[in-house]
C-alpha cells in the first residue's frame, strides 16, 4: 500500500517532526505529494516575512522523504468526472480537495489527511488520518 500525503500531514510533518516520522519511517519509499500539495506548502512558505527557513526544510527535509507526483492529464480526466458526478448529485468538494483526490485515485494510493470530512463524499478513495491514530 502506498500514500499521498495531504498539505495538512506534510505541515504538520514539519512543524512537528515526531508527529508522523513513525509513519514517514515505516512506509520509507511508498510516500508521495502531488506537486498541487507542494504549490500550496510553498505559498505558506512565501506568505512568511523570512520565507528561507521553511523553503529550505521543504525542499531539503520534506522532498528528501516523498515522490512529488505532477498533476497531469489523466488526474485531469479523473477530475472532471468527479466533479460532474458530484455537482450532478448537489455535493460540492473544495477544487482543490478534489484535485489532490484526483491525484490519489489516478495512482490508487491512499490519502492521508487529518481533514477526512472534506474528502468522505469522495466516491472510492480510501482515507486515513495519521494524526488521529
């Protein structure tokens, strides 16, 4: 089983190192980020007055542990579908959300994230919360 890590496992990764690094070492080499998850942890990064710091723990501590996997076509086809199916039946998902949900399913790996709310009425993706357990 692989995973992709939400924007909110990977900040708290790094604000906190001890809260996931068992996760991060137990599953060594099946860990990735959508490259949608690295725009957004770059622009916390850059709202910051001395943005330096968390640029070079992202890029030197984060990206040492994961695969950044792009948002391309085919996560693209996925998108669309979901977010018709989901609009034809009144359910409306963060784009965002959706995108890095998008991402998960084109590569069936499981997404974790501490807001499994946000993505439940998403139709066959498998969640977990490694903040929670």
């Amino acid at each position: 089983m692989s995973f992709l890590l939400d924007t909110n496992i990977c900040s708290a990764h790094l604000k906190h190192p001890g809260a996931v690094a068992h996760r991060m070492l137990q599953h060594s080499g099946r860990i990735f980020i959508s490259s949608i998850v690295l725009g957004e942890l770059l622009t916390w990064a850059y709202r910051r007055s001395d943005p330096a710091p968390l640029v070079r723990q992202i890029k030197q501590e984060l990206l040492a542990d994961v695969t950044v996997l792009n948002y391309d076509h085919s996560c693209a086809e996925r998108f669309g579908q979901l977010r018709g199916s989901l609009l034809q039946r009144g359910v409306s998902v963060s784009p965002v959300d959706l995108m890095i949900a998008s991402v998960a399913l084109t590569h069936d790996l499981v997404l974790v994230t501490h807001n499994i709310r946000d993505f439940s009425s998403i139709p066959d993706l498998h969640l977990e919360d490694w903040l929670s357990s």
